[in-house]
C-alpha cells in the first residue's frame, strides 16, 4: 500500500507540474487587429512587387521595340545606301567604244547582285556619250553602249525582260565643259529605276 501511496503523490506532483508549465508559457495573443495590419502588409508588399515586376515588363518591352526599331532603320539606310549606289555608279567607256572594260564589268557585277536581291525592279539602262561626234552617230553608238550592258547583264543571269535600253548620245551630259575629264564623265551607261 506504501507503494500505491507514493505512486499516487508521484503522479499528483507530475499533474501539478504540467499545469504549471502550461500555466506558465506566453500566450501569444492573436488581435483582429493584428491580422489586418498583417494582411494590409502583405498585400501592400505583393502591390509594390506586381507594380515593380510590370515596370519592369514595360522597360523590356520598350528596349526590345527601339531595339527592333534601330534595326529597321539600320536596314532601311543599307537598302537606301545600295539603292543610291546602283543608281549612282555609271558604266564608263572608253573614247568611241561600246567595249566593257575590267572596271565597268565589276560594277556591273554588284548592280546584277543588286537586282538579284530586288526581284520586282525593272530598270533603264540609258546609253550617253560627249559631245564629239554628229548627233545620229552619239544616237548610234549611245544604243550600243546600252544593249552591250543589257546583254553582260542578262549573261549575270538577269532576265532580259527586267531591262530596258534607250539611247540619249550627247543630250545629257553630266558635265557641260569641253574638256577630257567632261568627256570621261559623259561616256557612260546609266541605269535608272523604273
């Protein structure tokens, strides 16, 4: 029976002293109020990222769309600067000669690449001599100029149905004075864009 007695005052204590302890923890006490100011927190804190990861958005959008508008212009300005350089370079000729030189067969290959990357462009190649000679012959020889071009071209794999030819002989001249540089400069094939 000492036994039972003692195992009782055991357990009496151990009882006791669990109620103390829990008794005896903080208690954290839970407001209304503190859930709220909680809840405000955080989702004043998912506004400020939402807002933050938008804005971002936007910057990335609007880099890559003038990224993309640089290239376009970069692009325009490369087509515009061959474009001018196809229309600007004339074919020269040698004095009384419709003959290709070495030169004038290299210019001919970059405008044949030039149409070759502008399928839908048909052009005139306009036949121009000096002034030396009758008008009938500068007519004459402007033509052969011409066609030899076209000819040379249609050899580079341009179809013939893409050029036009036309003779202008001495009637346009790039250069009025009477002089061997004047006459260098009008001896020429020039191509225009129709």
């Amino acid at each position: 029976m000492k036994n039972k007695v003692w195992i009782n005052l055991v357990m009496a204590i151990l009882v006791a002293g669990l109620f103390l302890t829990v008794s005896c923890a903080k208690k954290t006490v839970v407001t209304d109020a503190t859930t709220i100011e909680d809840q405000a927190k955080t989702k004043l804190e998912a506004d400020a990222k939402a807002a933050a990861d938008a804005e971002a958005e936007r910057i990335a959008q609007q880099n890559l769309e003038d990224k993309m508008a640089n290239e376009k212009a970069q692009k325009e300005a490369q087509i515009t600067a061959a474009k001018n350089r196809f229309v600007n370079q004339d074919i020269h000729f040698e004095y009384d000669s419709s003959e290709l030189t070495s030169m004038a067969k290299t210019g001919l290959k970059e405008k044949a690449a030039w149409l070759r990357a502008n399928p839908s462009r048909i052009v005139s190649i306009q036949g121009h001599c000096d002034e030396r000679g009758t008008t009938e012959y500068n007519l004459a020889l402007g033509d052969r100029r011409a066609n030899t071009v076209k000819v040379y071209m249609v050899n580079l794999g341009i179809p013939a149905s893409r050029l036009k030819t036309i003779s202008y002989g001495e009637e346009m001249p790039l250069d009025f004075a009477s002089s061997e540089s004047a006459y260098r400069k009008n001896r020429r094939a020039h191509f225009a864009i129709d």
